[in-house]
C-alpha cells in the first residue's frame, strides 16, 4: 500500500556500507523518475550514477550531512551510502523545472523503499567541488544528491510536542526521532 511505502520512505543517513547497489537497480530507479510527471513535459532532469567506492568517496566528501545534529559530522567509514544519483538540469533543454526534482526524488526514493532499501536526498552540496571532482559539464545545473543504501539506523516518527519543535533528533540508542505536525494542524478549514 502506498501508504505504507511513504511511512516507511525516510530520511536515513546510515547504512550498511558493504551492502552493493549495483548499475541496474539505480536504472530501475531512474526509470520510475522517467515516467513520472514533468512540468510542460520538459523532461529536462539528468542523472549521473555512482555505486563505485571510488567515486562515491569523491560524492560524499561534497555533502552537508544532518544539521540539526550539530555534533555529529556525517557517517563514519562503513556507515557510509552505497551508492549515489546526482539530479542536474540540463539547462539547453528547459531552465524552469518547476516541480520536477521534487516529484523525479519521491519516485526515486520510494522505488528504493519498495526495493528494501533507504536514502536521504541532499541539497547542502558544494556544488563547484561536485562539478569538479566528477567533471561535469557546465550545461547541468546540479539540483540534487540522493544518496542510497541498505539501511543501518532506526528512524521513528511522532508527533511534534506541545513545545511545537519540529527538529529531529537521535537518542541514547542512536534512534533518529522525526517529529510530524498533527494532520488537523495542516488542514485549513
């Protein structure tokens, strides 16, 4: 059920790091962004994959990780994800994308949920050490990084508190805790 998927579909930033996201998964996924909407049916969204330590290493070390845990840099060695789709525009075809990154990302990432796995999309990126670690053409505009993987922390959601704070945070256990406003608080009527 869809539901279910949404639940179940969040933002993890843990993972087994050994667990391979092989060239045709990340096609799969790709594949459900393709056929997902797009403003005036533009189509103008790229995606460069990675799932090659290599090169994922050159991906992570351009990402913000978390920042409401201020204390926490980022996964360690062997936490890390396993595999990356980096989301560009290709600005010769359409410089407004409207929704589109946004609709390609939740397509993606809810293919990977059904797929067992998990991901976090990033858009604190250096984005000039992306575009010149991996080379990329100046014709792309690098929206975002989705970072993939199998997995490795516990995520729960709840209701945001009477205080009304919405920032997630992790426990002694190392559970992340989202809090989710309340459905009556987001209805206008």
């Amino acid at each position: 059920m869809l539901k279910d998927l949404v639940k179940k579909n969040r933002s993890y930033r843990r993972f087994y790091e050994t667990f391979e996201i092989g060239r045709e998964t990340l096609e799969e996924l790709i594949d459900l962004a393709r056929l997902s909407a797009s403003g005036g049916n533009k189509q103008s969204l790229k995606y460069i994959l990675s799932y090659e330590k290599e090169k994922n290493e050159l991906i992570f070390s351009t990402l913000g990780w978390a920042r409401y845990l201020k204390d926490w840099p980022g996964p360690q060695s062997g936490e890390r994800p396993s595999a990356y789709i980096i989301m560009l525009n290709d600005i010769e075809i359409s410089q407004n994308y409207w929704c589109d990154p946004g609709i390609a990302a939740q397509s993606i990432l809810l293919g990977a949920t059904e797929k067992g796995l998990g991901g976090c999309i990033f858009a604190n990126i250096n984005k000039n050490k992306l575009r010149t670690n991996l080379k990329i053409e100046e014709k792309y505009e690098i929206l975002y990084v989705l970072a993939l993987g199998k997995p490795k922390e516990k995520v729960v959601l709840e209701e945001v508190g009477p205080d009304g704070d919405i920032k997630y945070w992790r426990d002694s256990q190392g559970v992340h805790h989202v809090p989710k406003r309340p459905l009556k608080d987001l209805i206008i009527t």
